[in-house]
C-alpha cells in the first residue's frame, strides 16, 4: 500500500499518520499539505524527516498540477483525504477559501486518482481505495428529540462549510458511480483530543480559563454535539479502508451528547481540580454572547452501520478521554509560557 493522507501536518491528519506509520500493511505513506495555519509539522515531531516510510509534500490541492505529480511520483494506491477548510465561524467570514479548496481540490483529487488508477481499457481498477472523510454537519440540525443521523438521512447544511463538505461529498459519490471509482465515505461527529488548533472549541475554553478570560458561549448554551476522540476516529478509519465497501458511507460517533455549556461548566471544573493555583471558580468566566448566524441545535450520530458491519465502536469514554485533554493542553500551555 502507498497511502497519501492529505491535511496531515492538521489536528486529525497528524495523529491519523501517528496511528498508521508503523502498519506492516503501509510501504510507503505520504502526507501532502500545504501548512495553512492549521496544519504544523510540529504535530509530526519523531516522523517527520526521521522515518523511513513518511513522505512530505507540501502541495496545495488547488494546485492542479501538483496533485497529479504527487499521485503519479508516488505511485498511489489508497487515498485517505481529510484536508479541509473545517472552522464554522471562518466559512462565514471567508467562504470563498471553503469553495476552492473543499470542492474544487477534491475534484483535483479525484480526477488524479481517476487517472492513474485507470486499466489501459479505461476501466478503474478495484485494489485501490480512496476514502473521503466528512462530517456530520452536512446533514443540517436535529431537534432535541429528533432521532439520531443515519447515513440514509438527507443532506441539508447549514453554513458555507457544511455545504463545501456536503458538495465535495457528492463529488466522491458522483466519481463512484459514474467512473467506477472505489471510493467510501466516512461522517464524523466532533473530535477532541491532542494536537487541535486553538481557535475549536475545546482549547478556546482551556486557554480562556487559564488566562482567566471571558469563556465566550453562543446563544444559550444548549446547542448539542456528539463528542469524539480523535484516537477512535483514527481506528474508524483505518477500519473503513480496509474494510469498508466500495460506495458505501458509514458514521463515526462518540455516544457522547453534551450542551455546548455543560461541556463548558464540565472543562472549568476539570482544570480547577488538576491547576488549583489558578484560584478556582472558573465557572464564574463564563459569557453568553449572541449566536452566530446558522447554529445548528444538535448534532447526533448512529453508528449502528460500522458497529455490525466492521466491528468498530468507540474505545475511549468520554470522562477520561477529556481528562486526558485537558492534561494534554495543560502542559502544552504551559511549555508555551501561555500558563
């Protein structure tokens, strides 16, 4: 297998390849990224430029070009493709960068794998793979009793970043059907864990209690996600491309419903017991503030389909998986002078 993961130096992409470097199965994996300001080479640290089977390159998937090099040079059999312009608040204020990339570099994508992975009669073969990872956005907001997302549930995104993923999805379905691309499509629900950029919600709260700032919270706080740990959804996927069928979307979920503003109550908690100097009662931090255009109620996943079909669900609960985090960006904070 020589797997290209894109948006790899990001939050799930580098602890994607931390998860993957050393399966037999890989000989060669390579992580194309362009290091916008989410995606740093710091995350990689003990791969990057040390281990034999990791491959750097920083390529822009608008660059049209420079993606068909890439997937040519490297001989490509698996794609596992998470780069995105992924922040809400951003594709609001910029939504052209969520179009160009999320839409039109996955259509690049596709049309290089296309294209190598094509037989000399034109057909594609099937031995390859190419795994698109969304989100759970796409399909829009469910109330509090709603049941929760399937994949049969339809799209109805909300925010220019939900539809550039809901798009480029329908791109990967198209690409299926019409070409014969053996392509799968795995939704997510939030993820948690090490190596976030600041600006996502979970760091945004850890670093606002610390330097005892405002905790800013939409609305009246009862917006609900459903929480994941990036180590889960790393397992997940690598259990789809495997596994998974040929033209078929599977859900990832954490079982882990939480109000925006209980998780937020739950995290200053949390650094009150593990960083008692601070003074405690960080709860007292806590704004609410106008709600953003197009918040979405609740988000919720059924990952019925992966549980019976491939055996995955989730490992990590979500007390210690948070604890786990916040210990983490503790001492992150910390080394950075920021504590």
């Amino acid at each position: 297998m020589n797997l290209l993961v894109t948006g790899g130096a990001g939050f799930i992409g580098s602890n994607l390849i931390r998860h993957l470097i050393d399966r037999p199965e890989i000989a060669t994996l390579v992580n194309l990224d362009c290091l916008t300001y989410a995606g740093h080479l710091e995350n990689l640290d003990g791969i990057h430029g040390i281990h034999p089977r990791y491959v750097f390159e920083q390529v822009d998937l608008r660059d049209q070009a420079e993606v068909v090099r890439v997937i040519r040079q490297h001989d490509i059999t698996h794609v596992m493709h998470l780069a995105a312009e992924s922040h809400v608040d951003r594709s609001i204020t910029r939504p052209g960068d969520f179009i160009t990339t999320n839409i039109n570099g996955t259509f690049h994508l596709l049309e290089a794998c296309r294209a190598h992975w094509q037989t000399a009669n034109r057909e594609v073969q099937t031995g390859n793979r190419f795994l698109h990872v969304s989100t759970d956005e796409v399909f829009g907001s469910l109330g509090p009793h709603d049941p929760a997302f399937t994949e049969t549930t339809p799209y109805a995104p909300n925010s220019p970043y939900s539809a550039s993923k809901a798009a480029s999805d329908m791109l990967v379905r198209s690409y299926h059907h019409t070409y014969g691309l053996p392509a799968i499509i795995t939704s997510c629900s939030n993820n948690y864990g090490p190596r976030q950029h600041p600006e996502k919600f979970i760091p945004v709260i850890i670093q606002s209690v610390i330097q005892r700032r405002s905790i800013p919270v939409y609305g009246d706080g009862l917006n609900v996600r459903d929480w994941l740990h990036v180590s889960d959804h790393c397992a997940a996927l690598w259990t789809v491309l495997l596994a998974g069928k040929s033209g078929e979307s599977y859900n990832v979920g954490g079982r882990n419903e939480q109000a925006n503003l209980h998780l937020v109550q739950h995290l200053c908690d949390l650094i009150d017991e593990l960083k008692p100097a601070l003074g405690g009662n960080s709860r007292r931090l806590i704004t609410m503030v106008s709600d953003r255009p197009g918040h979405d109620r609740r988000y919720a996943m059924d990952a019925t389909k992966i549980k019976c079909e491939l055996g995955w669900q989730p490992a990590q609960s979500f007390a210690s998986g948070l604890r786990e985090t916040v210990e983490y960006y503790l001492a992150v904070f910390r080394s950075a002078a920021v504590v």
